[in-house]
C-alpha cells in the first residue's frame, strides 16, 4: 500500500532519532525534540529501534496521545522492541507491536521489516526500515536471510530518480558492511542514504553510499550530545543532512552534509 501526503513543491523535512529507550515527555532533551517537531514540521519521521523499555514506557503513552506525531512515525524495530513484547533482545522479530503505534501499518510489511513510498513535495520518497537487532550476537542470526531478501526485492523496486532511505539498528553502528556480493552492489546503487543507531553515538560514516547514525536522543554515550537528525530535501534531487544536538532549547546544528540523491 502507499501512503500519499502532497504539497506545493518546495524543501521540506525528514527527522531521524532513536535510542530513547522509552524516554518522552518530561525529558529534556526529549522535549527539545518534540518543540523542534511542532516548530519545523518535517513531514516524516525516521526511527532507528530501540525506542521504548516496556508496554506502558513513556514514548508509547506519547504516541498514543499524539496521532500529529505517530501518523508520520516509521520505526525501526530492534532489540529493545524485542525484549519489550518478547522473551529477550535476541527474540528476533518480537518487537512487531510497535509498528502498531506509527505510520508503518500502510506500508508492505514483512516480519518487522517494511517499504513505504512517500509523495512528499512531490518527491518520491522510500523509506526502507529493516530488521537487524544488536541481538543474538551472530549477525546471520540477527541480519536474518529473509531479511537481507525482502532488502533485495525492496530495492530492485526502487526506481532512480526516487530518493532511497534505507535503515536498520544494527550491531556495531552500521549495518551495509554485513553484505556482500549482488546485495551489496545493489545497496550502493539504488540507495541514497543509510541509517543507523545501537551505538549511542552519532556519526558520519565513510562508504560509497552517504551513511549516518542518529546516535541517541536520550541516552547518548558519554561526552557526547543527545542528538538527532535533520534531513531538509530539496526538489532538485539534493538534500542536506544536518546533526543536531537536542541538549538545547531550540536544538543546534553540529555539523551538516550536503547529499546528492
């Protein structure tokens, strides 16, 4: 199914955060977020997992109260998702709930993998959000077969001229460096731009495909800043990528990219 949302063509833009852990309203950095939504109005949100700690954690209350919010929302489901509704972190595919709670029931699901395809702007947006928790610690066990199948079929359905954002948690803090051969010649040529968390650290990452983890919005690693991710993207097949550091009110640009798509 494809969800449509059209406007005047003009910049728009596409948040991306993860690593909350559960953490909403009455956290600060959090909160700074959430004003910087209603301020900017992006018109998609990007999860990278690990968004909630348990069934009644603050995020999904937030979701719940907030349809502005969770109607544009597409998650990632990783471990703590997993360990919420399942037996563990490693209960691969446990944390499906919690695409109840976003956008992502209009897309075509498979497992806890999805592709959405978004008219914003008139800009043809795929959002491909893949099952890859930093549990079990094998990666053929977390990275499952299918879902590395169900990548390859999405992309293959990509046309060129859309922009391609493909993101999944993974183990180490990125996830494209797991494939090889026609998948992994396939990723390079049809994606845009990949995403990333677990690591609570945001980053910029080398590779032939633009790369970037979100780092954590609440819980990041020491010395760092709470952080997340501004995408403004330009009809002119350009976007630009900023890191924001969600610590102040409202939250600053640390560093910014421009990406060709």
């Amino acid at each position: 199914m494809i969800l449509l949302a059209t406007a005047l063509l003009s910049a728009f833009h596409i948040a991306v955060f993860g690593d909350n852990q559960g953490d909403g309203p009455g956290t600060p950095p959090f909160d700074n977020f959430a004003c910087w939504v209603d301020s900017v109005g992006p018109l998609a949100i990007v999860g990278t997992g690990d968004h909630v700690s348990n069934p009644s954690c603050a995020f999904l209350r937030f979701l719940e109260a907030e349809p502005s919010f969770a109607g544009i929302f597409w998650p990632a489901v990783a471990d703590a998702e997993n360990a919420c509704w399942g037996r563990s972190q490693a209960d691969v595919g446990a944390g499906f709930p919690l695409l109840g709670y976003g956008a992502a029931s209009f897309a075509s699901i498979e497992g806890c993998s999805y592709a959405a395809s978004l008219e914003l702007e008139g800009v043809d947006v795929r959002i491909v959000s893949i099952h890859f928790p930093d549990q079990p610690a094998d990666p053929l066990e977390a990275f499952t077969p299918a879902a590395r199948e169900f990548l390859a079929e999405v992309l293959e359905d990509c046309p060129d001229s859309a922009l391609v954002i493909v993101v999944a948690h993974s183990r180490t803090g990125r996830w494209d460096n797991c494939l090889d051969g026609a998948v992994a010649a396939l990723l390079e040529r049809k994606a845009d731009l990949l995403l990333s968390g677990t690591i609570h650290v945001p980053l910029l990452l080398p590779g032939p495909v633009p790369s970037a983890n979100a780092g954590s919005l609440t819980r990041p690693l020491v010395l760092f800043p709470p952080s997340f991710i501004d995408l403004e993207v330009a009809p002119a097949e350009s976007l630009t990528l900023r890191m924001m550091d969600a610590s102040v009110s409202p939250p600053a640009v640390r560093r910014e990219i421009p990406i060709t798509y």
